[in-house]
C-alpha cells in the first residue's frame, strides 16, 4: 500500500501496527502518527533491529495492508 494513504489514515492503521509489533506502546504509535521513518525508529529501538531490518519489516507490513 502507498505510505500515503497508510499516513493519511494512521489511526486506522494503529491496530495492524500493534499486532505486528506488540511491542509498540500506544504512546510510541501516537508520537509516530504516521511517519514512516519514526516507525522504522521505534522498530529499531524496541526490537534492537538494524535500519535495513526495520525498513525491510516496515516494507513487508505495507504490502500486507493493500490484501
């Protein structure tokens, strides 16, 4: 899916985030609304991934939202 559209619709996307990232409080999807690079931020910082992991994991996440 466009990072756009999931931008222009994050509260709705808040669900799906926390499902795949569970470790992702309510206040770090707040603070992220919708930016992709600050959620890449908070995947690194939470699971200790590296930027290409994160950016990968952000990548496959959006094109599981378009199904």
């Amino acid at each position: 899916m466009n990072w756009d559209r999931i931008e222009g619709n994050w509260k709705q996307f808040t669900g799906k985030a926390k499902e795949k990232w569970g470790q992702l409080t309510d206040d770090d999807l707040s603070k992220i609304n919708g930016s992709r690079e600050q959620l890449e931020g908070a995947i690194q910082e939470r699971y200790g991934y590296g930027k290409d992991r994160a950016k990968d994991e952000v990548d496959s996440w959006s094109r599981t939202l378009g199904s």
